[in-house]
C-alpha cells in the first residue's frame, strides 16, 4: 500500500496507522521519510518502505558521510520498533531525463548500503529504487516484454547491485495508462480486477484476468530472459521472487475514514478509483 501526504485535510498518523492496523495491509510505501509516520507505525508489525527523496541523490552519491548522516537520522531513531524493510533511493530517476541524476543513483546506493553495513542492518532492511514502467519498451504481452535497449548500461550494473545484497527490484506499473490507451469497458474492468473475459498470451498460453497479474508477469519474463536471472542459481532465483509490485495503489484518506466508516473493501476500491479517475 502506498501513504501519499500530497493532499490536504489529511489525518494524524496515528489515526492512519490505526486505519492501516485494522486492515490486512502487510507493508507500506512512503515516498520519504516522515519521523511522525514512522512512529507512528511502530510495533505495528507493517512492513515500512522508506524513500530517499530524488534531491538527495546526488549528495548520497558524492558523500559517504552524507549517507550516515541520512541513515542515522531517518533509520537509527526507529528502528527495529518500527519494521522498517527498505530504503527506495529515489523515484523513478532512470527516465527522468536527467542523465546526471541517474548516473549518480547507484553510488547513492551503494553508499546507503555502506552506511547499514556499518550499522550492522545490511542483511535487514534492504536497499533499492523504484523504477515506472516506461524502463520497457513494450510490456504487452507480458512474454514479448522487453527492457529498453538504451537503459542497459545502466540498468544492468543496478541489478548486479541489487543481486548481490539479496534487494528487490521495485517498480510502479499505472494501470491508468493502460487505461488511458485503450479505454474500453473491458480494460477498465481488466485493470480494476472486475470480471472480465481475460487475455491470452500467445507466447506462453497463460490467461491473465487483471492488469497486475500480466504486468507481475511481464517483469518475471524480463528478469529470466535479459539473463539478470537465472534458473540454475539459488540466490539469483530467490531475488526473482522477491520482486516488489507497486501498484500505484495510493492510500486515500478521506473524511469518511475519520468517522471510521470503512472496511478493506472500501479501502481497495477508493484507492483504484483515484488512480483511474
């Protein structure tokens, strides 16, 4: 589940965590690292992803001291009492357009990695970014998915790093774009997980009901065949089903929720009506 703060009227996080707590939300994105959000998830047993915000990239990049600083401020004051499991450097930097930016990302990460090592939490909380799915030059069918050729270079070392230190590799797919290029009823169902007649992969005879599905797919197809996974490797095959899926899923709060009229199901249809409205 994704915690967006990009609104107004929003409530404590105490309330939302009591509202996360009562639900059967196993882990949350924040797209930082907010001290009171942290807190106030603490002992909840919620997976906690925090993220580096994309202005400090290049300071983590240039500075292993400035990746301490971040840890011990942002990680140290929380942790274990709050389960925090991963640190996202960055969002969506790679097609940013900032060719600068993107090349500072993975010495950001390696020293962000350098600074839990020392603080002995590297085999805990994990280190990766989060990538939007325009890193594919094509993702449908989800046999025929392929990464974009130009990102290779990049991309390529960024998976080693992630291999090596057992990290997932995240991405957000937008069911809405989906949805923007093709706006039949049936793909509006299709990416809403409502009963729909499915599609066919013709490369590999699977049936995929729900854009998620496919889109999870596609990735796993990706991984295998541009080699950054493979079936004879133990590690490797383990950090392929490891893989983490942002659906794009952001956490509404609204006032409905603060006169605690909501359930799961509340929950899961107002957060796909905002991503598609």
């Amino acid at each position: 589940m994704n915690y967006g703060q990009v609104a107004d009227d929003l409530p404590a996080p105490e309330v939302s965590a009591e509202l996360l707590k009562s639900t059967t939300v196993g882990k949350v994105r924040l797209y930082g690292a907010d001290p009171a959000i942290i807190k106030a998830l603490a002992n909840s047993g919620i997976g906690i992803v925090i993220g580096v915000a994309n202005g400090d990239i290049p300071s983590l990049a240039s500075d292993p001291d400035s990746a301490t600083q971040w840890v011990n401020a942002n990680v140290l004051p929380h942790y274990p009492e709050s389960n925090i499991t991963l640190i996202a450097v960055g969002n969506e930097i790679i097609k940013s357009g900032d060719d600068g930016l993107a090349s500072q990302l993975l010495p950001a990460m390696q020293n962000v990695q350098n600074a839990l090592n020392s603080a002995s939490l590297g085999g805990k909380i994990k280190v990766s970014t989060v990538h939007s799915m325009a890193v594919l030059t094509q993702s449908e069918p989800p046999s025929a998915g392929s990464f974009d050729p130009a990102l290779m270079d990049i991309l390529q070392p960024l998976v080693a790093f992630l291999k090596n230190n057992e990290s997932p590799f995240a991405i957000n797919p937008y069911p809405f774009f989906a949805y923007q290029s093709d706006p039949r009823p049936e793909t509006l169902a299709f990416c809403l997980f409502q009963p729909n007649s499915g599609r066919v992969d013709q490369g590999n005879g699977n049936v995929y009901s729900n854009m998620f599905d496919a889109q999870v797919s596609n990735l796993f197809f990706l991984y295998y065949f541009n080699k950054f996974v493979t079936t004879n490797c133990t590690h490797n095959h383990n950090i392929l089903f490891n893989l983490y899926f942002h659906f794009f899923t952001t956490l509404i709060f609204v006032k409905l929720l603060n006169n605690n009229n909501y359930n799961n199901n509340n929950i899961f249809r107002i957060t796909h009506i905002h991503d598609l409205k």
